[in-house]
C-alpha cells in the first residue's frame, strides 16, 4: 500500500497521486514529495531503487528487520532506521515497529513493515505546522522524527507510572502481591531493556542530522531539530534511571523476603524455645529411677509449676524482644 504527498514552495498541492508519476516531480527543485510504502514487496524495493538511485546496501537495509537504529549517508541521500514504541494498555508491554526512512534533496521516502505505526499522526503534525512546509524535506524528516522520538518519551512516562505501582505493592504482605511485584518487575525490566535499545541509537542518529556538512537540515530548521535532540536525551536518561529503580526494587523485594524469612524463624525459634522447656522437665521426670518427689502429688504438682513458671518466664522475654 503506497501513500503520497506532493509540496511545491511550501504549500501542499497533491495528494495520493499514482506513484508512477513521481519522477515527474522529483526533479522539480521547488517540490518536496513523501512516499509511503507500507508493508512493500520485491517490485516496491525495485522501484524506488530504480526511480530514486538509491544504494543497494541502503535498500537492503530497509528490506530485513531487525536493524539498528542509525543514519547512513551515502553520495546521493541519507538513510536512516528507526524504531516507533507503544504500550499494550493492559500488560503494559513494550512493542516495537521498524520504520526505514530514505533522505533526498527532493523526496522524503518512508517505508513500515505493517501498519502498527500511525502515519497518521505524522500527517497531522505536518498539517499543523503549514509554516515549516517551505524548508522541502527537512521539514518532512522533523515531523516524522518528532512523531516517533514523542513516543519513546510517553512510552518512558507509562513505564515510569507503572514502576510506582510496583513500589506501592513492594512492602504487602500478602503472598499474591509478593509475586505480583516479582513478575511484573521482570517484565518491567524487560521492557526497559527493549526501550533502551531503541531509544539510546537515536541520540546518535538525531545528533548526527544536525552536522552541517550533510545539509539535511536547514539552518532556520536547527532549533526544531535541537528540541528533538533534546527529547532524546531526555528520553535517554530516564530510560536509564528507571532501569536504576526497577533494578532497586528487585533487590529490595529479595530484601523484604529475607527480612520477613528472619522474622519468621525468630517466631518459630521462640515457640520451639518454649515447647522445649515442658518437654524437658516431663522428660527428666519420667526417668524410672528415684528421685525427689517421685511418685507424689507434690512432686507431680511440682514438675507442672516448673512448666507454667518457666513457658511464661520464656514468653514474656521473647515478647519483649519482639520475637513473637
């Protein structure tokens, strides 16, 4: 499925128009055109490697997954490979879109495994911005970057909302919310570590846009890149904080655990401490040998208030101790 736009001197004057009929306009020096591929085959890649001169490694970079995000500059255009983030709603997790982004004087080339990735927003922040339309193709590759580099700083914001709930649940004492912090600790990190993949590159990719000697960006264009860089590194070290506290709270969950493991032996060292003191006097009494009282009600009445007296004298101490 192609998508496609045409700006010629800042205004746009076509849209959805058949992609045969974009070598028309790429020559124009007062036109900007987007192209859109989503989900492309083998002729898709052909044709614009045909139609825009593109590198072989650059298209074969866009035609497998799994790449790391980066910017690649070659004699005729740049090219570069992103990542879109969002959060599931109800498991909170992280997933990933590959988004592969051809750069040429006069042409924007966007290409998108699946539709996972709203274009849409991307289209709607060009609309709002009618006043930045005249700068061609930088203007296109900052709406489309600050799409994706808003993402990974909501997606951060929900991580960081979710690692809060966690926290409130690391003291319960109930068995069901000690488990609870552990797997969603886990998933929690997973998804940090998947983020910080995705988010750590594009520090690199956006600052090496604002190199001049690649004439990507315009000068009247550098502040809205530098804003977006500066989301970037926003977005960088707060991925790398939380990364610090979900690690935090694992530690202080195998913290609590052994702390609540110790009162738990205390309690049951206490009690052992005094159900041994009637099992040894009964013991020492029922030896069949002689003995003071043996064999009389005042030794028997004896034996019983040593258990009363000392069981009592053991509870008492270990209650002030806080052991039981």
């Amino acid at each position: 499925m192609a998508r496609t736009r045409l700006y010629r001197n800042g205004t746009l004057t076509l849209e959805n128009f058949p992609v045969e009929d974009i070598s028309e306009y790429v020559t124009d020096p007062d036109a900007a055109v987007w192209l859109d591929l989503c989900a492309p085959e083998h002729a898709d890649f052909e044709m614009i490697s045909e139609e825009f001169g593109l590198h072989e490694l650059a298209v074969e970079d866009a035609r497998h997954d799994h790449q790391r995000p980066k910017l690649d500059h070659y004699r005729t255009h740049a090219f570069v490979s992103a990542y879109s983030v969002s959060n599931d709603a109800d498991s909170g997790l992280l997933t990933t879109s590959e988004i592969s982004v051809f750069i040429t004087k006069s042409a924007l080339i966007t290409i998108r495994n699946d539709d996972s990735f709203d274009i849409e927003q991307v289209v709607a922040r060009w609309d709002n911005n009618p006043d930045l339309a005249k700068h061609g193709v930088g203007f296109l590759l900052y709406g489309l970057l600050d799409v994706i580099v808003d993402g990974h700083f909501t997606a951060v914001q929900n991580l960081d909302d979710r690692i809060e709930e966690v926290e409130d649940l690391l003291f319960e004492d109930s068995r069901a919310q000690i488990e609870s912090v552990q797997r969603r600790s886990y998933e929690l990190r997973k998804s940090l570590t998947k983020l910080r993949r995705v988010v750590i590159p594009m520090r690199e990719v956006v600052n090496s846009l604002l190199r001049r000697d690649l004439h990507i960006v315009s000068e009247p264009l550098m502040p809205y890149y530098q804003d977006v860089y500066d989301h970037v590194l926003r977005a960088t070290e707060w991925t790398e904080s939380l990364r610090d506290m979900v690690t935090s709270i694992m530690e202080t969950n195998l913290t609590v655990q052994g702390n609540r493991m110790n009162l738990i032996m205390k309690k049951v060292t206490s009690w052992a401490s005094i159900i041994a003191v009637p099992t040894a006097v009964t013991g020492f009494y029922g030896q069949n040998v002689p003995y003071p009282g043996f064999s009389t009600e005042w030794g028997f009445a004896a034996s019983t208030a040593a258990i009363v007296i000392l069981s009592v004298v053991l509870y008492i101490s270990f209650k002030r101790k806080d052991w039981i």
